[in-house]
C-alpha cells in the first residue's frame, strides 16, 4: 500500500474499523476513497461517504472474520487507477463504433450528434 501511495502520490490510510474509518474521512475529507474492509463495514462505509465517491474491495479472510486480514494490491491499483485515469473500457463498448450515426451502434447514454 506505501508502494502505490508513493508510485501515485496519493494519501493512505489504515483504519481497524468502521469508527475510525469514518473518523479519518471526516478529518481529511478526500475528493475519493478506495475502500478495503469486510462485507457490512464497505456497504455502511460507502453510505456514509456519500457524496465522496468510493470503489470498494472486499478483504480476504483466510482466517475468519477480523483475524489476518489480506488485500488484494491488484485489484487496490486497478481501483486507483479508475479514479486517476478513468475507467477502462468493457468489452462491450470496445466493439462498439461510438462515433457511428447509426443510433443502434451507439451505447445507451450517448445522445445522437448533429452533424448539420
């Protein structure tokens, strides 16, 4: 996690539960979060964050719940990198011609152009 604080110039920050989790965002009230915790810790997180956006990560729990927790770094720089450099494209919208006049070749959401 220092590696990739470094490597993007980002603040971290490590919290042993929700309380204080909360805490450290009211404090520094980031522009965005990635959040790695258990299942009802990142659902009221996230909430409670609201309206900073947040990705979420489910922790790895090898030992149960709380004891030895694990996150997975890679899936910790991939959510780093949807906030610096924008999400990456799917599937779907890489086989799409997006620039086509064609409104069945566009994806939802991307209003017709006027050409004229």
């Amino acid at each position: 996690m220092i590696e990739l604080s470094d490597q993007y110039h980002l603040k971290i920050a490590v919290a042993t539960g929700g309380t204080l989790a909360r805490r450290i965002v009211l404090e520094n009230r980031p522009e965005a979060i990635v959040a790695v915790a258990c299942e009802l810790d990142l659902t009221t997180g996230i909430q409670d964050a609201y309206p900073i956006p947040v990705i979420g990560i489910l922790n790895e729990r090898p030992n149960g719940p709380c004891i030895n927790t694990k996150a997975d770094i890679e899936k910790v720089r991939r959510a780093i990198l949807d906030f610096v450099e924008g999400p990456r494209p799917t599937g779907r919208s890489e086989r799409l011609n997006i620039d086509s006049p064609n409104s069945s070749d566009r994806p939802l959401g991307n209003p017709p152009t006027d050409h004229s």
